[in-house]
C-alpha cells in the first residue's frame, strides 16, 4: 500500500487526484461544523456531552458522518440520497419502464441517476422534518419542550414560519451540497465520493470517541475498556476483510463461436458471488425499523390523554424502547437485541435476493452462449444460482448479524464480569461505521491500482 501511495505521487495526473479528493473531504468537513440556521447550539451540545449510547443520535450520527453532533447543515448526510437509491433499486423489478431503462446500458444509468437526484430533493425536505422533531422527542419532555429547548423558532404558525422553512432548506441544501461535493470526487478524484464522505466523517469522530475511554474512573476499568477496544477492532476489522473479499465462484462455460469467418473455441471462466452482497444496507433498514414504533409512539405521548391513561402507558414504553440498551439488568435489553439481530438477518436475504434478481444472470449467460456444467440454461440455471447464493448469504447474514449486535454482547460481557464501561470499547466506532471504512479503503486502493497499472501499461507501449 505505501509503494502505491508513492507512485501514486510520482504521477502529476494522479498526484492531482489524490490532492483534490483530499481537499473536498476537507471542504466537507469544514462545513459540517456549520451549524443549522435557528439552533440553540450550546443546549444540543450539552445534551449529547450528558446522553451516551442514545440509540437514535447514535444512528443518525452514523449516517451524517459525525454531523449531527454539531446540527450542521450537514445533519442529513448524503442518507436522503441513499434512500432515494435503494428505492430505485428496489422498484426497478416493479416498475416496466425502469426495468427498461437499467438495460439500455449508459444511457439508461444517467436517466435512472437523473431521477434519483429529483427523487432526492422531496425526501431530503421531509427527512429534514422529520430529524428535527426526532432529535426533539430523543430530548424527552415530549415534542414541543424538547424542540422549545434547542429550536425555539422551530413552528409552521405565525411569526415561526419564516425561521421555520430557513432551517429546513438549509438543511436540504447542505445535502445536496454533500452529493455534489461526492460526485466532483467520483468524476475528478479517486475512490467513491458518496462512500468517501461518510468514511471521512467516521474517521473524524475515531479520536474524540477514543478519548472517552480514558476517561473512565476505574484504572481497571480503564485498562480492560482500552484492550477490549484494540482486541475488537482488529479482529473485527479482519473478519470484515475476510468476508467482504470471500465469493463463491461457480463455473461457466462458453460454446464454440463463430464471427464472421473467424471461429472461437470455447472457454473455461466463472461467476464471483460475494458472500456478503448487501453490504452494510441491512443494517441501515433494521435500525431505521427499530427507531420507528418508538417514533410514532412519541406523538402519543403527551398531557392530552391524561395521566395514567391505558393508552399513553403503552405508547410511554414503545417509545422508550431501545434507551437504555447497554443496561443488561433489563428484560428490554435481550429483546432489543435480539429483535435487531433477527432484523438485520432477514433484511439481508431480502436485499440480496433483489440485486440477484436485477442481474438476471441466467438470462446473460444464455444470451452470451454460456452455461453451468451439468446445469440446463434457463430456469434450472436461474433456481442453481439462487439456491447458491442463499446457502453463501446465511454466513453474511449471520456476520452482519452479529456485528450489529455487538455492542450489546460486550455490554453483557461487561456486566458479566463486572467491569464497568466496558460498552464504550465498541462505541469508538461502531460495527457498521467499521464495514464502511474498510470496504471504502479497500475499493480505493484497488482505484489506485488500476491507475497506476493503466498508466504503467502505456509507459510500456511508449
């Protein structure tokens, strides 16, 4: 890697690259430190200096790359665009004209990307809402103290109004400054910019969370927290390595050919299927589902329906489902957990079987005069790959599972043995912030690569 990165350098086309890439990510992260228009940015601060492990800041810090921390106008990410992407995806199988427009090739891809972006503004607007008043229900004291606490001109009556629609479109615009800034890095750059965002906002947050596990009272607690960190990060980076870069090749073999007068003999090659195709977009539905019910169940909870009324009991513990999760003594703990385990699981059979289904594999494979040994094209080839990657997407499934889940098996092991604290370990950088960040260095590098190795190439013709 370092002998890349120094050719790399040697190069003025790619010395360039890696300088531009550089500096928008610091452009972005100069303005992520922006705060929202309307915000009471000492209360926010004080709030999420005394609330550690709130699941909902967590997720929608995850998601910003560290923005939410500051309520920039950054707070959304580029995640609107990301949803605005996985429902494209999932509706290109529905919808004909989509289905049509994935095959035209180049063409089509800018069409789709097209609407993706005008899909974007509208969700953008909304999420916008929707996190404001999230971020006040995560506060407590209902909806309108905890927005009355940190946006007081937060409203759509009166004299609100006007402060009301400045918040919302800065927030929207500073997520369409955020795409724009990660398209300028795909195009001029290297590596993914939307990917590169969100893995330079989880790097900037590594150091500050790292920090608070030295401060910890307990001098053993300190040491056991601070080895569990180490210990855990490498395994896991390992493991996510070892995952990401596993596939399933199953061979194929093409026909003899014959173009024009020319014939073709035929080949021997195969089909790589990852073990984990979904990525980290399971883990983004199961915690968007888990934060839901809680949601909802907070608009139900107020004055209005009285106290102990047998409805507002209910909503009360819906809505307080998911606090309090590094807490072991609880029965809500077990069931939280296991409740994101079994979502994570299924959301990830669910994905991939939709991206195999979009690749419509067999169907290539025919149409190329390809086929599996011993497997008749068509359907039978189209059920062999599917049954393939199920058996393979158990393993992925059950690892994202777990890395999910794995700040409250340490939160267990913690209270098991009586160390206190000993959570904070994998709350530096949470198991998804890690999938990202490797998968992000690992697709960068091969970039790299493949610059230097085209470039090498062509000093080699010359």
């Amino acid at each position: 890697m370092i002998e890349s990165v120094r050719a790399a350098f040697s190069l003025p086309d790619l010395r360039r690259r890696i300088i531009f890439t550089v500096g928008m990510l610091v452009i972005y992260r100069l303005v992520a430190n922006i705060p929202v228009p309307g915000v009471d940015l000492q209360v926010w601060r004080a709030f999420t200096e005394q609330v550690s492990g709130n699941q909902v800041i967590d997720f929608l810090d995850l998601l910003s790359g560290g923005a939410v921390r500051n309520f920039s106008v950054m707070a959304m990410g580029v995640y609107p665009y990301i949803t605005a992407s996985i429902i494209m995806q999932l509706l290109q199988p529905i919808i004909p004209q989509l289905q049509e427009l994935a095959s035209e090739g180049e063409s089509g891809r800018d069409k789709i990307n097209r609407i993706t972006y005008y899909l974007t503004v509208p969700l953008a607007f909304l999420q916008a809402i929707g996190q404001v008043r999230l971020v006040g229900f995560s506060i407590g004291g209902g909806v309108e103290d905890g927005l009355a606490a940190i946006m007081p001109n937060f409203g759509l009556a009166g004299p609100q109004l006007l402060p009301t629609f400045t918040t919302l479109f800065a927030m929207t615009g500073g997520t369409m400054f955020a795409i724009w800034i990660g398209n300028r890095i795909t195009d001029e750059g290297i590596g993914q910019g939307i990917s590169l965002i969100i893995f330079g906002g989880i790097i900037s947050q590594i150091l500050p969370n790292a920090a608070r596990l030295f401060a910890i009272d307990d001098m053993t607690a300190r040491i056991f927290t601070i080895l569990a960190f180490i210990i855990l990060t490498i395994l896991t980076i390992l493991v996510i390595v070892v995952i990401q870069e596993g596939q399933r090749r199953i061979p194929v073999q093409y026909g003899r050919r014959v173009r024009g007068r020319k014939v073709y003999q035929g080949q021997s090659t195969y089909v790589p299927l990852k073990v984990n195709t979904a990525g980290m977009i399971p883990i983004i539905f199961a915690q968007s589902i888990m934060t839901f019910p809680p949601l909802i169940a907070n608009f139900f909870v107020g004055d209005m329906m009285g106290e102990g009324n047998f409805f507002q009991n209910i909503a009360r513990a819906i809505s307080g489902f998911g606090v309090g999760t590094y807490t072991p003594e609880s029965a809500t703990f077990y069931f939280y957990w296991i409740t994101y385990f079994i979502f994570v699981v299924g959301f990830t059979f669910f994905y991939t079987d939709v991206m195999v289904q979009q690749q419509n594999l067999s169907q290539t494979l025919q149409r190329q005069g390809g086929f599996i040994p011993g497997i008749r094209p068509g359907k039978r080839t189209s059920d062999y790959i599917t049954s393939v990657v199920r058996r393979i997407t158990l393993v992925g499934a059950l690892f994202l599972g777990l890395v999910a889940i794995m700040p409250g098996i340490i939160a267990l092991a913690g209270s098991l043995l009586r160390i206190e604290g000993l959570e904070q370990s994998v709350l530096v950088v949470s198991g998804a912030g890690l999938i990202i960040v490797v998968g992000v260095v690992i697709d960068t590098m091969r970039q790299l690569e493949a610059q230097l190795l085209m470039r090498n190439y062509e000093g080699f013709i010359k």
